[in-house]
C-alpha cells in the first residue's frame, strides 16, 4: 500500500496482524457503504436492463445513481429493481437501533385522514 512517505512508513512499522484486521474493518466498511451502482453490479444487472425495469431513459439512469439526494419512493423503486427490499434504520446515541416501518406506504398513498387525527 502506498499511502505517502510518513504514513507508509508508519503502516510498515505496524505488525502483521494489525495489519490483518485494518484490511479487514476497511473491507467491511466498503461493503457497508456501496454506491447504488455497485448495489447494481451486484445484482448482475446492466444500466439499460434496470432502466428497461424502472421505464427510465438509461441517461436518466445514470444521472440518478451518481446522485446523492433523492426522494425515498425513488431509491425504494431502485432498489426493488435490483430485487431487493429498502429497509430504514434510525441508530441514535447510546440507543439501540430502531427499524422505521410502514414509511413507503405513506410516502406512496397518503393518507389525509391519518394526517386529520394528527394534533
């Protein structure tokens, strides 16, 4: 690894098996945080057979995977392309995680009553 003079000197000077569980953590970050184009290529699929699947013009395709902002119905219709499920997960301070539910149906068919009985 080439990492610049001072911190490949300070990376040979690590011992082996330190070494061994960075790649490893590094490894298991990269997973944890793919971009929507490798979730693609995951799922053995090519722009233009997902674009075919979301009825979206292949440039638009693109455009949406390098964006970092979108709305959750879009993501969602994304990732149930690629015959996967999004799920939401809220992880706050010193709390276990909390799974969100039931925030696709609101997002796809509001309910105006349920937004009546609010206070």
């Amino acid at each position: 690894m080439t990492k610049g003079p001072i911190l490949q000197t300070l990376w040979d000077d690590l011992p082996e098996e330190r070494k061994q569980r960075i790649k490893a953590k590094t490894a298991a970050l990269e997973i944890e945080y793919l971009t929507l184009q490798e979730l693609r290529k995951k799922a053995g699929l090519t722009q233009a057979r997902l674009s075919e699947g979301l009825n979206m013009p292949q440039p638009n395709l693109s455009r949406l995977e390098k964006n970092s902002d979108m709305l959750l119905s879009t993501l969602r219709s994304y990732v149930e392309a690629i015959g996967g499920r999004l799920s939401l997960t809220v992880e706050l301070p010193n709390k276990p995680p909390i799974n969100l539910a039931g925030l696709g149906d609101l997002i796809d068919n509001p309910k105006p009553e349920e937004f009546e009985k609010r206070p």
